[in-house]
C-alpha cells in the first residue's frame, strides 16, 4: 500500500472517529446549571474542550486504522468470506 493510500484512509477513519467522539461528555448550560446568554440555542454545550476531542479522536482513529492495516497484511477478512451467492 503507498504511502498516499495510507494517509488518505487514515484521514478517513480520523474524520469519521470526530463524528464519533464530538458529542461524547458534552453537557448543555441547563444539565450543567449555568446561565445561558440571550439568543444561545437550547442544545448549546457548556463544557465544550476541543483538546480533549482531539486526543480521544486521534486515539480510536489510530486503533481502527491498525485493525484496518493488519486485516490489510493478513488477510482476516477478505471478499471471499462473505457468502455472495445464494
């Protein structure tokens, strides 16, 4: 695999492991027991910490990504196990 391929998967696995991990421990003003600010949707988060988002993204990103490359080098999982024909 080259090294563009890898990149670009990674970076797949990345955006979708943000989608994963963006709402996880976020708490609105109202569960915190915060005041809101005039015209602040009710869905706000109070407590948002993109440090926080970034590391625990990159986390399961790295990990699905490695069970990905070694189903890659060692063939665990190929075409040939799912039983295509009924």
């Amino acid at each position: 695999m080259q090294i563009t391929s890898i990149l670009a998967i990674y970076i797949l696995f990345w955006v979708i492991s943000a989608f994963i991990m963006l709402p996880i421990g976020i708490r609105t003003h109202d569960e915190v027991g915060e005041a809101k600010v005039l015209g602040q949707a009710d869905s706000a988060p109070a407590n948002f910490r993109p440090k926080i988002v970034l590391i625990r993204t990159t986390l399961l990103a790295s990990a699905l990504f490695a069970l990905f490359y070694a189903n890659y080098e060692f063939g665990w999982i190929t075409s040939e196990t799912f039983a295509w024909d009924s």
